[in-house]
C-alpha cells in the first residue's frame, strides 16, 4: 500500500515504554529513493532535541493509525547518536547510529536494504563488520530531507510542468514509488503521480527534478486525487500511458545504483 509522506508528518512516535514525540521530516537516499530515517521531534523527557528512529525499528501494522510504535525504549533512544538537523548526516554518521542499535549497513550488499528487500534485513544479517567493505564508511552519504525536496520544480522535454508537492511511500520497503506534482500553474487543479524511475537529472543545486516526458504526456496523464486510495488498477493505467514496465513485474533490483538519479 502506498502512503503520503505529508499524511504521516506529525504522528506520534511510540515507543515500548512511552512516547518519544512526532514525526517531523523525513530523509531519503537520493541513489535509491528509499526513506532511511524518520526525525522525530522528541518531547520535553529529551529536552526536544530531534532523534533519528530507522524503519527497522517500526512495526508494519503501524500504518493505519496516527500513533506508530517502535521496539525500542526511550533510554534506548536517549543514548542513540545526537543528530543536527541542520547539518548533512555523513556516513560516518550513519555507521555510529547503525553500531549503535546493531543494525546491518543498508549500503553493504546488493538490494535496497543490504542483504534484502525491506528494512527487517537491518536485523537478520546480523551487526555490521566495517572491515569487510573497507573504506564503504568513508563514503559521502546520500540523505536528503523530503521537506528540502518539496517545492522543487518538475522539468519535462520541452518545459516545466509543476513542483514537487508531496511523496507516495510503499510501506512494504519504505521506497518512494511517486512524487506527487502539483500543475497547477498549467492545467489548474490538477495534480499527477511521476516515480523516480523516470528522472533523468536532479539539479540539486537548482532545485530542479529533469523527467524524459514531454508536457503534453504528462498533462493527459490519469490525474491524481489524494482523497482516493491509489489501487493497482490506477497504477497499471499509470504505467501504461507513460509506456512503462510496472515495478511490482520487476524483480528485486541486484543494483541499487539502477534506481539513481543522475546529479546535475
């Protein structure tokens, strides 16, 4: 099932012993368009200082309410990492966070998540063992925040067509199956649905997101209503009229690298 990124800002973030405070953002891999972390905004017991919690941690049922529950405790959590917000996460960084908790490195083998498709594979291939990938943790990292990405112009083949106003989450793998964009400036009122997929460029420095469509194709695609829940039907047609092999005919990718979007 897919879920909008702007839906799930501001819930609350559970954990076994009480709460820890609500979602404020959110950070993706811009190589493989998966979210890596959720920023919770922790409450008064960690003097609001912002945490990061992995979806390794989140239970999959969770979705369906406001409150999503981790398995961690708050001391647990009180000792993790401290992170600024306003600062790059380096993969550095990451590697800590990671010993921390004892999760595997998701950039350590070849699926979206290391060694499997979902972030359970965090767990099951046991602490990560830096020697074996030597220098992987020196490596730059690749995190974006979703609210930086927000707002960022949609460039078709022959103009722009919109911005970015939202993001459409797979909760099977938390990987980013749409960008959701607002044309209103174009064909007001309408909104469509493009995946990362068929990004040719990002221009981060611009702000700028490049799709190899041209405007027409994408102003008579089947529009998008967010009151609606997205079914497989509506990506199929999706998929069709943009003359597209649909992701879940796909097997798991061996390459993550096959999903990234070349950096302008």
């Amino acid at each position: 099932m897919l879920h909008s990124i702007a839906r799930l800002k501001g819930v609350t973030i559970q954990a076994t012993d009480g709460e820890i405070g609500k979602v404020g953002q959110f950070y993706f891999d811009d190589e493989t368009w998966a979210i890596r972390y959720l920023i919770v905004e922790a409450g008064s017991w960690l003097s609001g200082r912002p945490v990061l919690i992995s979806p390794a941690a989140l239970g999959h049922d969770a979705w369906n309410s406001r409150t999503l529950h981790v398995a961690l405790t708050k001391k647990k959590i009180q000792g993790s990492p401290p992170i600024d917000t306003q600062k790059p996460v380096s993969r550095q960084h990451e590697a800590a966070y990671m010993g921390y908790y004892g999760y595997t490195y998701y950039w350590h083998g070849p699926f979206l998540w290391g060694f499997g498709a979902s972030p359970a594979a965090l767990h099951e291939a046991g602490p990560a063992k830096p020697s074996r990938y030597p220098g992987a943790e020196s490596a730059d990292s690749h995190l974006r925040s979703t609210d930086e990405v927000k707002g960022y112009h949609i460039e078709s083949s022959d103009g722009e067509v919109g911005h970015v106003e939202d993001f459409l989450v797979d909760d099977s793998n938390w990987s980013i199956r749409y960008l959701e964009v607002d044309t209103q400036n174009w064909w007001p009122g309408k909104k469509v649905l493009v995946s990362p997929e068929w990004i040719d460029q990002v221009r981060w420095a611009d702000s700028i997101v490049r799709i190899g469509l041209a405007r027409e194709t994408i102003k008579q695609a089947p529009e998008y209503i967010e009151s609606q829940p997205i079914t497989r039907d509506f990506e199929a047609k999706l998929h069709d009229h943009y003359g597209r092999r649909a992701y879940w005919l796909t097997p798991p990718r061996q390459e993550p690298a096959a999903r990234r979007a070349k950096a302008g």
